[in-house]
C-alpha cells in the first residue's frame, strides 16, 4: 500500500517560555531561560528548588471556570494547546467528516498533583471528601478525550503512555494514522504537569535532577561538562497533521511535512541507556528509513539533550552511529536547555519546534553550554540562535523503560 502524504497545518504551545507559539518561539530564539524558583509548594525541605513552571496560564481563555475546575492542569493545558493548533489550522469539518479526525496524545504521569491532593483528604477528611470527579481528572487519555469532546472528532481517541517518549509516539502513530488511510486528520501532542512535591522528591530522589538552585537559568545545560541533571518542566504541544490533499483542497497553511517514524526498545535498564546508544540509534535509522531518505540528508536535529550526564553522552554516540562523519555536519539543539524536561509533554513540544525551525529555517540555541563534554564534540548550536538552510529534520524522545522515539520531517515545497 502506497502511503499518504501527510502535513503540518497548525500548532498551539503552553511552555514555560510563553503562552501560545509566537511568545514561546521568540523566547526560544532569543535563548531565554523558563527556569526559576518552585512556586507552587513549598520546597524548603527539599534538596531540589527549580523547576520550568509555566507563567501567565489563563484557563479562561479557552474554556469556562466551571469547566477548568473540573479539569487538572495537565488536561487544561492540552485541551488549550489543541484549541490554540486547531485555530491556526482554520479546519472545519463536516458532520460526515468527523470520523475521519482522531486525537492522539502523550502523557508520562497525568494527574500527580491532583493525586496528591485527594490522598491528603482521603486521609484527613474521610474517603466520602473524594470528588466524584477525581479519577476523570488524573486519567493519562483525559487530554485527548476532552479534545475529542471539544471538536467533535469520533475517529481514534488515544494516549501513549511511554514516558518521557510519549509526545513523539502520539505524533509519530498519528502520522502512521493518516499514512494508512486509517484517518485523514489529527490533533496530536503532548501534555504534562507535574511539578508537585511527589512529582519533583521522586525525581530528586533517584538524583535525576540538577541541585544548581543558586542559578536556575543556568541549571539546564545539556552536552555540558558540567551538567548536573535534568530541571523538571510542564507544558503542552500540540500539531494538526493532516492528508497532503485533504490540506490543500481547503488551502491551508502549510508549515511542514512528516516524513517518517522510529521507534525502539533498548532492553536494557529502566532509567539508563546503553553507553553506545544502541536502541536511539535504532530509531533515527528506522525513522530516516521510513522517510526514504539517507542519514547524510539530515540538516538538524532536535536532540532528546535532557541535561544528565547519561542521557548527552549516549544520544552523542547514537547520532555518531548513524550519520558517521556526517554527525559533525549536522546542526544539533537541545531546547530542553530553556524549556527544561517536559517528560510525556517534550515530544509534542518538540515536534512543533522542529517543525518552526524548518518553517523558519532557523535553528534554535542550545544555551548555558560553555564547557563541553569531551565526550560531546559535535555542533550543538551554542549559545545562540542559527539561521540556515535546512530540508530535513529529526526529534529524538527517550524515555525511562528503555523507550526510543523519533520523528522525521521535512520542509514543505509544495
């Protein structure tokens, strides 16, 4: 079976950057840190105190105060980010259409905080003090099922649950939806928002996360030879993706092109990856097979670039393994340096930076990389933003487990 074309058509963004794509993408252009002091418990006790919190959230701006009460932040965060995708998108469908649009998303914990909460009642208060809404707000698929709700889509309603690789598994099996002629069109991303004393003390406790709280801008520095960990954030990214005609027959906007997917399992350890990388280098080969084209065709890669002494070394010596000499060619960002680590939520992120940076032909910065590892000797982009020309780009998401995702795309000429 021959398979469909599929694009980019609209994008929506909550980050600690900003609200909404054009303050996210300026703030990463400019290398702006979204990392300070936690603010939303008290952190006191703990040995970590920075977090990448998003700023400036205002639930009413997409839904009622009714309807947000009912719904945690990692929902009101995806459902906003899909509003946001679907209103730069301009897509309507018909009532005969609806079946023909999924939603596929991403999640790593869902609804930790509000966990938290209920066990603190259930414990205080009695189990008859538990809301009857409790379990719909911390299921990992409410994202998708309230932005199934919210447009009327009756194709597939999924939600990948594989860590820190969730985005990219929703983007990539959406993108594998519309290939097949399963669906013509989708919303499809990320969501996350954890940063809550179980959330963060678990974390800390498995010494995942930077303790640099003297200088939280600073504490995110993947390929660093200083890099001390991972700085926990939060947010949403989502994409429509889209059949190529179903796009142009309603004259869309066409921001990129998905071309292939990979996926893998490294089989190995639950939170480290092999020293050669081996399973994330499975899936760029897959991916860059997948989109018919050769490891020297790549221009620049979204790296996973998650900040910890493990993870910058070994995606290192991955990307070293397929592209070979053309490693030192490509144009690397980790964004994580700004955005800090979104778990479930960076690959749906990710995805739509990916995507702007072939829009825009510009390559994000990788900041606070000052010393790098020796280990890390190829282009990360340092410091600051790289206007070039690039046709084919990659997002690498890896996540605890041993699970490896990679999204290939490509700039769209029509």
């Amino acid at each position: 079976m021959e398979k469909r074309r599929v694009v980019v058509t609209g994008l929506g963004l909550v980050t600690p950057l900003g609200v909404g794509v054009q303050a996210t993408w300026d703030g990463l252009l400019a290398g702006r840190s979204g990392i300070g002091l936690i603010t939303r418990f008290d952190c006191d006790d703990f040995a970590v105190k920075i977090a990448a919190e998003v700023k400036g959230f205002q639930p009413e701006d997409y839904f009622s105060a009714k309807e947000a009460k009912h719904l945690d932040l990692f929902v009101q965060y995806g459902l906003a980010a899909a509003i946001m995708a679907m209103r730069d998108s301009g897509l309507t469908l018909a009532p005969d259409k609806l079946e023909r649009a999924g939603v596929i998303t991403g999640c790593g914990l869902g609804g930790l905080p509000i966990i938290e909460k209920y066990h603190k009642v259930c414990l205080e208060r009695g189990p008859k003090k538990i809301t009857p809404f409790f379990i719909p707000m911390v299921i990992p698929n409410m994202p998708s099922g309230h932005i199934s709700m919210q447009f009327g889509f009756t194709g597939p309603n999924l939600t990948l649950t594989t860590a820190c690789a969730a985005g990219t598994h929703a983007v990539g099996e959406a993108y594998r939806h519309i290939c097949y002629g399963m669906i013509d069109v989708a919303i499809s991303g990320g969501s996350e928002a954890v940063i809550s004393a179980l959330g963060v003390g678990g974390f800390s406790a498995m010494k995942a996360l930077s303790t640099r709280n003297d200088a939280p801008t600073e504490a995110s520095r993947p390929f660093d030879r200083d890099r001390d960990g991972f700085v926990i954030g939060e947010g949403s990214g989502m994409l429509i993706l889209e059949e190529l005609q179903h796009a142009k027959a309603r004259g869309a906007r066409i921001y990129a092109e998905v071309i292939g997917y990979g996926l893998s399992s490294d089989a190995y350890h639950i939170a480290a990856p092999p020293e050669n990388g081996a399973g994330a280098a499975r899936a760029m080969r897959m991916a860059v097979a997948d989109a018919g084209v050769n490891p020297q065709d790549v221009d620049y890669i979204n790296a996973h670039g998650t900040s910890t002494p493990l993870n910058d070394r070994c995606e290192t010596a991955a990307m070293k393994s397929v592209f070979g000499e053309h490693a030192k060619k490509l144009a690397i960002s980790s964004t994580k340096s700004m955005t800090g680590h979104m778990l479930g939520a960076a690959g749906g992120i990710e995805s739509v930076f990916t995507t702007l940076s072939l829009y825009h032909q510009v390559a994000p910065p990788t900041i606070n990389l000052r010393n790098p590892d020796a280990a890390c000797d190829l282009d990360y982009v340092a410091g600051a933003a790289r206007d070039m020309k690039m046709n084919i780009a990659i997002s690498n998401s890896f996540g605890f487990g041993g699970t490896n995702a990679v999204v290939a795309l490509r700039r769209f000429d029509g």
